[in-house]
C-alpha cells in the first residue's frame, strides 16, 4: 500500500505538476485541493500519511487544517511564501516550512526525509 499524501494548492499548474511528480514517485495523492473546505473533507474521509499544504487557498487560510493534521500526529509540510517561512515555523513548530517556488524534486527530498525510518 503506498503512502497518501494530501495536496492542498491553488495554483493549477503547481498543484498539477506536484501531483504528478509525486504518483511518479509511487506516493497516492488526494487532491489537489484548491479550497480549505475540499481539503478538510477529504481529511475527514481518510487521515492522510502527509499533508502539503499552501497557507491560502482560495477560500482562506489552512491554518486550522493545519494544526487540526498536527494534533493527529499527521506530518505537514507548508509550502508558503518566503516572507512567511519565519511566522509560520513559529506558530507551527512541529511542521515543516518550505518556500516557493520549490522545485517538485527538492519536495520530494523533504517527504523521503519524513517518511525515512529513525
């Protein structure tokens, strides 16, 4: 059974081209979900293995999304705007920030780290 990762972005040629790059790799993606209400669904219909998240999405902020994942001991990867990688790894120091752009190879590298054995 392959790892599920949740993709929650808004930009369609990014979340695509992530998408892609990640069932390449042999992940299962949910998504891409371009609204907090779409993500926070398919949550709720199956805990996801990994969350990447963009800060806003078309319908707000994921913050609550995210820290609803982090409770459940879900890893979260933010993927934000350089300007905000200070905030958000404050307000959220279990996760893991990541700016943009990032190349989809440089993501993969983070989601092999987290799933790597201890």
């Amino acid at each position: 059974m392959s790892l599920r990762i949740l993709l929650a972005e808004d930009e369609f040629v990014t979340a695509f081209d992530l998408c892609d790059t990640f069932e390449e790799a042999g992940y299962e993606v949910e998504g891409p979900h371009a609204g907090i209400s779409s993500a926070m669904l398919a949550c709720q219909k199956g805990k996801p293995d990994l969350a990447i998240l963009d800060i806003e999405l078309v319908d707000g902020l994921t913050y609550e999304l995210a820290q609803k994942l982090l409770d459940e001991n879900v890893p979260v990867i933010l993927h934000s705007e350089r300007a905000e990688r200070d905030e958000l790894a404050a307000r959220f120091p279990r996760a893991i920030t990541v700016a943009k752009p990032c190349p989809p190879a440089d993501l993969l590298e983070v989601i092999s780290r987290v799933f790597a054995p201890a």
